[in-house]
C-alpha cells in the first residue's frame, strides 16, 4: 500500500478505523472540532504521538521533525484520522493546506522509501492520513 491521503465521507471513517486497529495499525484520531490553530494542532499531536520531548515553541516544524523519527512506535502502520475535517484549523486555511502539504510532499515520502536512504537501520512504516468530510 502507498502512503497516501485519503478523504473519506462521515459514513465511512467509523468502519476504516475498525479495519486499521485489525491490520495493527497506530491510530491517531483528532477532531477538527476542537482543533483551530497551529498550536492546538502540535500539542494534540504531541499527547497523541506520546512525544515527550518539550518544544520550544509548538509549531508544525517540530512537530515534523518527530513525525520523520517516530522511534519509539514500534508499530510498522501508522494512521492518522482527522475527523470533522472541514472543521479543522478554520480560522486560518492557509496552515490547514500547509499541514496537508508537508504530510504529501514531506511526512509520507519520508516513510515510503526516503528513510532507507538517509537513516542508518530506517525502516519504512506504511502512513496513511485520512480526512473525514462532512456528507452534504
């Protein structure tokens, strides 16, 4: 399976994280409710990804460098569900497309294949993010 990001209706994301618990995937579940800035964002992440490490300042670019490490998730299939999506970061849509960037052009490349070339003993990790869309 590519690493990928997937968008999914509301009806579907119940049964698609049923089905990644049995395949034994890490899920990280957030709602984009209760998500509305940067900050927010780095510090549920933070809780979620059991990163215990402080940061200077929670800013995406922290958060990134331990998305790109993740040593201590013995799990080789990470999800990531965003539920409520259209809800996330509202209040400033240029992070929320920042964040759906890094994850394509950064995060995901990483674990598909880069980390072989450029981490002594980097294994690669199956990362899927999944965005939950409200059904209209």
């Amino acid at each position: 399976m590519n690493n990928q990001i997937i968008t999914l209706s509301s009806t579907e994301i119940d049964g698609t994280i049923q089905k990644l618990q049995i395949d034994d995937f890490f899920v990280i579940e957030l709602d984009g409710k209760k998500i509305i800035n940067e900050e927010q964002y780095v510090l549920e992440m933070k809780s979620k990804l059991n990163i215990e490490a402080d940061f200077p300042k929670p800013v995406i670019g922290w958060l990134n460098d331990y998305l790109c490490d993740l040593s201590w998730i013995s799990n080789c299939k990470i999800a990531i569900v965003i539920r409520n999506f259209d809800m996330f970061l509202r209040d400033n849509e240029k992070k929320k497309r920042d964040i759906i960037l890094d994850f394509d052009e950064i995060i995901l490349p990483w674990w598909e294949k880069e980390v072989e070339e450029h981490m002594v003993g980097g294994q690669r990790k199956t990362f899927l993010v999944y965005l939950e869309q409200s059904v209209e």
